[in-house]
C-alpha cells in the first residue's frame, strides 16, 4: 500500500491543501510564489502537488517539474520552506511520524528537478 | 456493454471500459489528464440515468448537484446519457411579464420561459444574432401561473450603463409581452449546504441579483443556520431591493442584514459607512466551517475570497459569481 492510501487517499490531500496552503501565504519566504490572483488555479496546483508528495496518482515527470518551476530561479531556502510547511501541515492532522518521513522522501526525489539543478550547478 | 448515447451519438462500453475510454475510443474529443480521478479535467454531465457514485468522488457540492461525473472513473451499469459540462445549449424562448426600476440605474426584468434553474445560476439574454449578455437569476423557479404550464419566471437585475448597448435597449425598448431568446443555466454559485451551516452572502451593486436568489432559496430549503448577508455600495443611492430584504430579516430571525455603504453623508438608520472587506473581517472573524456567496466586479470577489479563505473558510466551501464587463 502506497503510503497515499495508508493516510487515507484522497480525503487526506483535501484536508490539507487548504491548511498548506493558508500557511505557505503567511511565510515570507515564498508567499510570493503562492500570491496570484487566481486562487482557484493554485489551490488545484497545490492539491496535485500534495497527491504527488503522498505518493498519489500523478502526471509529473522529472521534465514537468524543471520545466514549470525553472524561471521561478528557486534556491535550497525556497525548497526547504515549502518542506517545512508540508512537514507543519502533517502534524498539525496527525498524520504518524513514520508517514511524514516517507512523503519527505519522495519530496526529495524531485529536489534536484524543482531546483534545476545541472552537472554544472550540483 | 453498458450504452452510452453522447451528442446525438450512440456508443456501446466494453467491458470494464470507462466512460472516458469509450468516448475517446469512438472518436470524441474529451480533455482528459491523470485518468486517476484527481486532475478534474474529464468532466462530463449526467443528461439522463443513474450517477455512479465512484464517478462523483472528489467532486464539490455544486458539481455533484449539477450531475458531473468525472469520465475516467465513470462505469455506468445502465443506459446513460451525458453532455459536455459548461456548454450553454439551446436557445429557449422567453417572454417579458414585467420590467420595473428599482432604483435610476437597474431595471428588474421578469421573463418567463420553460427553463429550469437553480437560483443564483447565470442565463444569456439575447436581443438578436448579434447580442447577447449574460444575467445571473434572482428568482425561485416558480411556475408563473396555477395552469399545468411548465413555464417558470426567471428574474434579472440589469444595471443600466450609459453605453451599454444590451442595458439601454432594455431601458428605452423592451416591453411587457415582448419575445427573445435565452441560453443556459450555467454556473456553480448556487445554494448547496447543511441545513445549519453558517453562510455569509456578500454582494456589491447587482451582485445582489444571485445572492438575493440564494438567501431565497436557501430559506425555501429550511435553512437554520445563521444567514449574514451583507450589501456594499458606494453611495446609498446605489442601493436597491432594501424594504424587501428587511422584511425577509424581520420574517427570518437567522437572517443578519447589513448594508456598508463607503461615502455615507449622514448614518442612516441600518446603513453603515464602511469598507466592506473590514465589515466582513469584523462580523465574521472565524469562518471556519463557514459557506461562502460573493457576488460582484471581479476585483472584490478575489479579494474577499481569499479574506474568506485566510479567515478559515475552506476553499471548496467559496462559490463566487463574478460580474466581467462586456468587452
């Protein structure tokens, strides 16, 4: 069982999208990238990055995630700021240590292709 | 070998087959994504036969009231029909009963066609091939007359511009009796709750049209739970329908009016000089659990959204009916 299906699939990704996301708006460190007008767009955003990071159904490649976050020029900061809220999203719904770890994890995965990270730059 | 009829065509499931499959399968183009039931891009809509549930899951309030089915997850057992969602359809024919000012800039036209609706939803109004607005509903679906007519009356609230070439004709040519054409109903904002959820209904200008329909029909349905529905306007003057919401307060004790006008020349019994997104801020500080209606220009409805949103309201609960000027 992936661990998506073990803190309860879809329901789980809903109950959080909207706890992440009011508390990626209020940190400073990337609410700029979270800020848009459209509101409705980023929240679907948002709920199809939290099914991927709970190891959901999913379209991304690697190619997907350099590609759409590539002109946001993202460093560690950024990437670790968005961890953390996720980390703060899962406690605060109790979700079991053990689970958190994992979905950090597969976070991790795509690391290197959310901060486009090259031979030249690693 | 469940059958599916689809835009006049007919076409059989295989077996274990989705309906987005079996649609892609016979040619028809259906946008479509994860083929997981997560990225939402497969909606179709149910026309005729039984939802299956699994098809629904994930699916909001609205869209699960207006039939929407998500195709990939779609394994009809029985005959079914579906249609594209968004799609305004047919012309149906509509006929004026009543056009009165409710105040010197909007006009409430009464119309009566064989349309059903859910107030709060959005209709197109056509003058001729050429021009045609879309107005969103005030009224209940209530049959016009006690005959076994299947018309309803639809209400409208028109804002009259100087330059509006659909408004002025509304003002200086339609008449009683008078014939045109409309499309729809289309559009999610519309009463979906729990029977004693709080709402917040919020409206500027003729934004009150859908959210009048919808305070409406939400006490048609028994609403219990606390109703604040708030007006902003700019002057008092821009005001309208204020008598008959203080009656439906007085008639409702659930129901919370308020009217926040910005420029206030003197405070005038229950009209409030203020700032509407502040007035809202204050009446309501914890909206978690809350249902939200905004109605008006687009700049208010995004602000106040995300107002909502950050005070608790979740995402999914905000339904929005947004006023774009014609171009």
């Amino acid at each position: 069982m992936s661990v998506f299906e073990k803190i309860g699939g879809e329901a789980a990704v809903n109950a959080a999208v909207d706890i992440f996301y009011r508390k990626v708006l209020a940190d400073d460190r990337i609410s700029e990238f979270f800020d848009t007008v459209d509101m409705e767009a980023q929240h679907a955003k948002q709920k199809a990055f939290l099914t991927m990071a709970f190891g959901g159904p999913n379209n991304y490649s690697g190619k997907d995630m350099r590609e759409a976050h590539k002109h946001m020029n993202l460093t560690e900061v950024h990437f670790n700021a968005v961890a953390e809220n996720l980390v703060d999203t899962l406690k605060e719904l109790q979700v079991p240590q053990e689970y958190i770890d994992e979905i950090v994890g597969i976070a991790l995965s795509v690391k290197d292709d959310v901060l486009n990270v090259t031979p030249e730059t690693a | 070998m469940t059958q599916v009829v689809f835009e006049d065509a007919t076409l059989k499931l295989d077996e274990g087959e989705s309906l987005l499959d079996g649609l892609l399968r016979s040619g028809h183009e259906i946008a479509h994504g994860c083929k997981a039931g997560v990225c939402h891009s497969c909606l179709v809509a149910v026309d005729e036969g039984t939802v299956p549930a699994a098809s629904q899951k994930g699916l909001n309030d609205a869209q699960t009231a207006l039939g929407y089915m998500l195709s990939c997850q779609c394994h009809p057992e029985d005959e079914i029909k579906v249609k594209r969602v968004d799609t305004a359809g047919q012309l149906t024919q509509a006929e004026v009963i009543e056009k009165e000012w409710l105040n010197d800039q909007v006009i409430r036209l009464r119309l009566k066609a064989k349309l059903d609706y859910k107030p709060g939803q959005y209709v197109t109004l056509w003058k001729d091939a050429s021009l045609a607005r879309s107005y969103s509903l005030a009224s209940l679906p209530n049959k016009t007359s006690e005959d076994c007519s299947d018309d309803n009356e639809l209400e409208f609230h028109i804002k009259v511009i100087e330059d509006g070439q659909f408004s002025q004709w509304v003002a200086k040519e339609l008449s009683v009796s008078d014939n045109l054409f409309l499309q729809g109903p289309l559009g999610k904002c519309f009463y979906v709750a729990q029977t004693d959820q709080p709402l917040l209904l919020a409206a500027i200008g003729t934004g009150l049209a859908p959210i009048y329909g919808i305070l409406n029909d939400a006490l048609n349905q028994g609403h219990q739970g606390p109703i604040d529905l708030v007006v902003g306007a700019k002057q008092a003057s821009n005001l309208y329908l204020v008598d008959e919401l203080k009656t439906i307060a007085e008639q409702h004790s659930n129901v919370q009016l308020h009217f926040v006008v910005q420029s206030l020349e003197a405070e005038a019994g229950d009209l409030q000089q203020g700032d509407i997104y502040e007035y809202c801020k204050s009446t309501c500080p914890d909206m978690k659990g809350f249902k939200v209606y905004l109605c008006g220009a687009d700049s208010f409805v995004k602000k106040l959204r995300k107002q909502c949103f950050l005070s608790g309201a979740g995402m999914g609960d905000i339904a929005a009916d947004v006023f774009l000027p014609a171009s």
